[in-house]
C-alpha cells in the first residue's frame, strides 16, 4: 500500500448527501471531503461525523474515490501531525467559512481538507476546501 490523498466523489443519503452536493456545487467541483491513506492501511481527516481529527480505517470503494499517491517522503510528518492532532474538534464554523467568508476560522480546530494540507505542510490549509486542496495537490505533483 502506498500513501495516498484521497478525495470523496460520492453522494451520501440523506442529510450527508445534501452536505455532499452543496459542497461541490459551492466550490464548484467533484468532491466534499478528503483523507489521507497511510502506508500501513490506516486514514486520517478531520470529520464532523467522527467528531474532529481522527485517524481510522476505511473502506473505500473505488468508484466514489479519486486517489493522489503522494511521496512516501512526506507520510513521517503527516502521520505525526495526525498523532499529535488526534481528537482536536472539527472546525464547523471554518468548513462554513468557506461559504460564508465573515465567519470566523478556528485555531485550534480543523475541517478535511484543512487537516490534510496541514499534515503536509502547506501554510494556511484553512483556505483550502476539499477541490481546491485536491487542484494543489494535482498540479504540485503533475496530475493536472
């Protein structure tokens, strides 16, 4: 297994699926949420669900996901970021900043995508939705 961005494509039902379709048609493209896939099986995010940064093991089935293999050189520090992270609170006012910009953006909590780019090492993820986290990370690394 290698280490790897993933990025739901998927709709949910019910409630999580009006949550799925009002992401990308906010932002404008194919995804609401993103985890990291670890070499050794397991994924971290941050989710509103799990109530905020978590790493677990998913199932993910491929016809809802779009994968990113990242450099292994980078999962050291992501994992750690994890580790340290892990059981933070999910920052629903800043996943709602995204939408709504005068709201306030946490210090202390993170959303998705936020968390992912935070692991590797990007400054200010909190900008980052899930499509615009997966548009950086497809052109830093040569998908798009």
């Amino acid at each position: 297994m290698t280490f790897q961005a993933k990025f739901y494509a998927g709709t949910r039902p019910g409630l999580p699926g009006i949550y799925n379709r009002a992401v990308r048609a906010w932002e404008r493209g194919s995804f609401s949420h993103c985890e990291l896939l670890f070499s050794d099986g397991l994924s971290g995010s941050a989710s509103f669900m799990d109530h905020g940064v978590r790493i677990k093991a998913i199932d993910y089935a491929p016809d809802r996901w779009v994968t990113i293999d990242l450099p292994g050189h980078l999962e050291e520090f992501a994992r750690q970021w994890f580790t340290t992270h892990q059981g933070v609170a999910y920052d629903l006012m800043g996943n709602v900043h995204l939408v709504v910009g005068f709201l306030p953006q946490s210090k202390s909590k993170y959303f998705c995508s936020e968390a992912l780019m935070a692991a590797l090492g990007y400054p200010n993820a909190w900008r980052l939705g899930p499509n615009a986290a997966y548009d950086a990370l497809a052109w830093r690394f040569h998908l798009a």
